[in-house]
C-alpha cells in the first residue's frame, strides 16, 4: 500500500536524504518503499531545536534519516538522561520513546517525542504562572 502525501504550494518534504518543493499547485504524491518520509513541519533543524525535548526530537529525527546514527545515539541518550534527571514527570513519555527506538518504530518515536516537547511546553508555561503569582521583593522595615 502507498503513502499518500499532499503538499501544498511550495511545502517541501524530505524523502531520505533528498528534499523536495512542490511547485506552486497542490499536488499528490502516491510513494512506495521504506525510505524515511518528514514533511517540513515535523523536521527540525539545529536552530530550531532550541530547548531539551525539541534536541531529543532531533536527535531521533537524525537516527530516522540515518545520519551518523552511532554518534547521534549517544548524545540521544546523553539528553534523555539530563531530561529525566531536569523533570522526573518525562520519564513515563521517555520509557515509550526508548521502547519505540529499540523496537526500530522510529517514526512512532518522532511522533511521542512531539507529545515531549508538548509536556515541556506545558510544564515551562505552569511554571511562569507560578512565578507570575510570587509577590515582588519586600524590603522590611
């Protein structure tokens, strides 16, 4: 069965090592075969990848295209370990992103590591409301 990819004008998709536009119509594309698929919005970049669940994402995107993927698997588990250790709450997400990888759905890792970096952003916004309702410093008298 193929995949069914639509790309709107001018969103590229990333078909193992190659990226490709589309041109300035909608257009289907019907692929078969086993190479890694990202569309733009799910690939990050070096500059993007700007806090610990978004460099764990990229970190299973890099093993998902296969790029250098022994170097890229230590730092993986470099990060998860400093993520765990930042926000025990991550782990239960962590031990199925693990259990994705070990199992070669690194498709299905990607997609958990998007629920991540969702948990993060939600623990980071708690976290400011918090600190937005702490009194001001009070000088005494």
């Amino acid at each position: 069965m193929s995949l069914k990819v639509e790309l709107k004008p001018g969103e590229r998709l990333l078909i193992g090592n190659c990226v490709i536009t589309n041109s300035d119509q909608r257009t289907r594309l019907y692929i078969d075969g086993k190479a890694p698929i990202l569309r733009e919005k799910d690939i990050l970049t070096y500059d993007t990848a700007d806090s610990p669940a978004k460099r764990i994402y990229l970190a299973i995107q890099l093993m998902y295209i296969g790029e250098n993927v022994e170097a890229v698997t230590k730092e993986y588990f470099t990060l998860v370990h400093d993520i765990v250790e930042a926000a025990p709450s991550m782990t239960p997400l962590i031990d199925q992103i693990n259990n994705e990888i070990l199992t070669g759905a690194l498709y299905k890792a990607l997609k958990t590591a998007k629920r991540l970096i969702d948990y993060e952003q939600d623990l980071l916004s708690n976290a400011a409301q918090r600190g937005a309702g702490l009194p001001a410093d009070r000088q005494d008298s």
